[in-house]
C-alpha cells in the first residue's frame, strides 16, 4: 500500500498525464492534485519545429538592460520577439516561489539573507535593486520580485518556458504550478549536469536543458556521462561562452557538438560571439540583451541616457557584473568610473553605423570629474571596428583607430591593429589646454571614405589626416587610466 498522504513529487502528475488530462478530476483528486488547466499557448514542438538552425533564448529576460527576472525583463524580451525565455525559481520560507537566480536575496533585491530562510510576507517591502542599470530602476521605479506565479499567469502562454529550481527543494511544487497553468506542453526543465531531476524530467515528459557551470566542468568525461543521460530528439547541452582567457577553444566546442546533442552557449552579450560560436556548430544562445542580439531594436543616432537606462546593446566589458558597472551622476550623463582597470564602453546600441565608410559624424561632451593620476592617460573615442567585441588600449585583438584626448589638453589620433599591442600615431598631434575639472568639453569627429578629423571644439583644436585603411560600423568610448573618473553625455552620430 502507498504511503498517504503521498510525497511532494508522488503528487506530480507527469507531463503526458497533464496533457491527455487522463482519468479526470476523480484521479487527480486521489494524488492530491488541484486539476491543472488543459495544456495552451506555444508548444515546445511548434517552436522546435519553427525556430530556425540557430536560434536565440532569453536570458533572465534580458539582464544587461532589465533588472533580470522581473516581469519587466520578460516581457521586454517577449515584446522584442523572443519566443523562448530561461526562469530560475527560488522558494521562501513559507513555500512562496519567486523568481531570481541566486539563493540569496544580496545580489539583486534590497533585501538581504537566504531566501528560504525568510517568509514571504518580506516581499510586500521587496525590490528588485541593480544600480549599474540607471536610475530608470531605482528608487520607486525599482521593480517587485516577480512571484513565479503571476509570471506564469502572464507570460506563460506567450512562449517556451525554461525552468529551473535554483533550490532543488522547491522543484516539485514548482512543476506543480507549471501544470497547475496548462504550461506542460511549453515547459522544458533546465538543471545543472549532474542532476538527478534529469531522469525525473524524462520520466515525466518534459525535455531537458542540461547546462555546465563553467568551463571548468567541460571535460572529456563529464561530457560523455551527460550525453548518456540526454534524448538528441528534445534536450539540450548548455556550455558557458568563456573561459578564463575568453572564449572557448575550437577543440572544447567540438568535445561538445560532436555528440549529436544540440549544444547551446550562455551568457551571449556580443554579436560577435554569436558569429563566433554558430560558426563551430553551436545553434541556440542564450541572449542576455534580446532586442540587440536579434536585431529587433534598430541603431540609434544618440544615447538615451536622459531615460536613465541602458538601451540594449550598451556594454561595459563584462555587461552583468557590476564592478564594471556605470555610474549616472547627473541626468542625461553617464560616468566611466570603474576603478582599478581601464573603463570603456561599447556603444552597440547605435552600431553598425549606416554608413561605416563614410561620410559620418560623431559628437559627444566630455567632462573631467576626478582627474586620472597619470596626465598621459586619456578619453578615447575608438572607431572603425568591424564588430562590437570588446574594446580598450592596448588590447592587440581589433583593427581600427583612437581619437583621443590627453589629460594634459593634447588631441591625437591613432591606429590600432589586431596581433599588436602598441598602437601607432597618426596625423600631426596638437597640444591644447588641459581639460579643467567639472568642464565639460566638446568634441567632433568626422570620417569620410579618404580623410578622418578630430577637433576640441572649444578651443579650435584639429587634427586632419588621411587614412582609410579601415571602415567598420562599431564605436567604443573609454577612459584609459585605472583611475579617475570621466563623465559623457549627448553622443550624437550623424
């Protein structure tokens, strides 16, 4: 005779059960069940049937823009065409399911401890609480932890689900609610490679995203265990994009793509990295800014950062840590101020420039806020990329040229060249003032097919040259010093 009452996952109906709805209400009401609704919205067959040969995913929703997993975030990524969204789900003390990736409340909310050490009813003063993203999101603007719950409710009709329990322990009352909803047939189980749930999934129908942590985790072995344990049919394999000295090499992807699993990569911020990862037979991405990596948001010809946010395809180096964060220290301004490193920014969300070629226009203020400690250090206003990899001095990875001002007043240009790490002037350099703190500064540069120029526009000074061995569509701004602080603000192009 079976135990009674029946266990949290003897209770959970499996997802061929759920969708034939099999022996009605009566038999759902011996497991202890509430009677899930019949299954709707989009399958994970109709968007496996119609996605394409590589594809994206939203990752926490779109995190380099959105506070990650609001419902904000989601629904962003949806309204830019997403039809696939990754969820983490953790659970309070008292059973309540939110959605957020760690299991602590530190990271992201203006809450503090382990979630499920905590009831719930902390979450009437909860706050989803990520400065780097702008003031947009701060103060009563900052969004509510999003219950998983109401995201259900709200978006799980509109695309396929990717659903993982953060905190194995609420993993069944989780699935619960996924069938509770009628989101069997568009909800896939996403767990970490040596799970257990993996076969628990299968089991009860439902297709498996299988993900390694860290490149750490990618060997020989472990592969060859996982591929054992996965259906080629429906599941995945998930491979971080980096390593500890970027990204991954031709031979770790192949360990992976050659075992006739689909073999997706996260977090992807770059275009460039998804050139670089479907062009080794990768075929889905995790998509940590949704509307710039699938094209959706269209370039802008100036910064919106009188908005207070980041637009989609704005990047610091590394987009979702903040010690590599933006500060905003007055409206309409953004401010490179990390510490302890170059800072510079990739201006993705107006790249490619229509006409990379020329003739263009770029104009942007600068303003000194703490002056770097070296006076050869400078703001650089880098060009001319033919993508939107990351970029800062002395690099040697991109091909290209710097327009920079000295913080002794001196105006330069410069070549940059991939394999080399020194750049080259180029151009007659032109001494000027130093810049004087709190000042704001204004400067143009111009390109056309032949020519470039780079002028102070407060004082008159220019350089001219020609030179027009590259022609890429991408910009980056930056502060070259591991210290100081430089605010910028109305970067035009035109």
């Amino acid at each position: 005779m079976s135990a009674w009452p029946p266990s949290d996952e003897s209770r959970l109906l499996t997802r061929r059960q759920a969708l034939t709805l099999a022996g009605g209400a009566a038999t759902l009401s011996l497991l202890g069940c509430s009677q899930p609704k019949a299954p709707t919205g989009l399958t994970f067959g109709q968007w496996q049937a119609n996605r394409g040969r590589t594809y994206l995913i939203a990752h926490r929703g779109s995190g380099d823009v959105l506070p990650e997993h609001s419902l904000e975030a989601y629904e962003a990524a949806l309204d830019w065409g997403a039809k696939a969204l990754e969820i983490s789900v953790v659970g309070t003390s008292d059973g309540v399911l939110i959605c957020q990736h760690d299991l602590t409340f530190d990271r992201t909310t203006n809450l503090k401890g382990r979630v499920a050490e905590q009831p719930s009813s902390v979450l009437l003063e909860g706050r989803i609480d990520i400065p780097r993203l702008g003031p947009r999101w701060q103060g009563e603007r900052r969004p509510r932890i999003a219950k998983l719950d109401e995201v259900l409710g709200r978006i799980g009709k509109r695309a396929v689900l990717f659903i993982e329990a953060k905190d194995d322990a609420v993993y069944p009352s989780m699935m619960r609610l996924v069938e509770e909803h009628g989101l069997m047939a568009s909800t896939a189980v996403k767990v970490h490679y040596p799970s257990r749930r993996i076969e628990m999934a299968h089991e009860a129908g439902y297709p498996v995203f299988a993900y390694f942590g860290s490149a750490d985790e990618l060997t020989a072995a472990n592969v060859d265990a996982l591929v054992a344990r996965l259906k080629p049919s429906t599941d995945v394999i998930v491979i971080p994009s980096s390593d500890d000295s970027g990204p991954l090499s031709d031979a770790t992807i192949k360990r992976v793509t050659k075992a006739g699993i689909p073999v997706w990569v996260f977090p992807v911020h770059r275009r460039w990295e998804l050139d670089y990862y479907f062009q080794r037979g990768v075929v889905g991405a995790m998509a940590s800014s949704y509307g710039y990596l699938s094209r959706a948001v269209q370039p802008m010809r100036q910064t919106d950062w009188a908005s207070g946010g980041l637009s989609p395809g704005e990047m610091t180096r590394i987009p979702d840590m903040d010690s590599f964060g933006l500060s905003w220290p007055d409206p309409g301004v953004i401010a490179l101020s990390s510490q302890g490193r170059q800072a510079f920014l990739t201006l993705g969300q107006l790249c490619p420039l229509e006409h990379p070629a020329g003739p263009y226009r770029v104009q942007l203020k600068i303003r000194v806020d703490t002056p770097p400690g070296d006076e050869a250090s400078n703001f650089s206003l880098a060009f001319a990329h033919d993508d939107d990899r990351y970029y800062e001095h002395r690099q040697g990875t991109l091909n290209g040229y710097h327009a920079i001002m000295r913080m002794d007043g001196k105006l330069e240009f410069r070549i940059h060249r991939a394999g080399e790490e020194s750049g080259e002037e180029i151009g007659k350099s032109q001494p000027g003032p130093a810049p004087k703190k709190g000042s704001w500064i204004p400067l143009q540069l111009d390109v056309d097919t032949t020519s470039m120029s780079w002028q102070r526009l407060d004082t008159g000074q220019l350089i001219q040259t020609e030179h027009s061995q590259f022609r890429g569509g991408y910009l980056h701004i930056g502060r070259s010093a591991d210290d100081g602080v430089i605010s910028v603000k109305d970067v035009v192009v035109s």
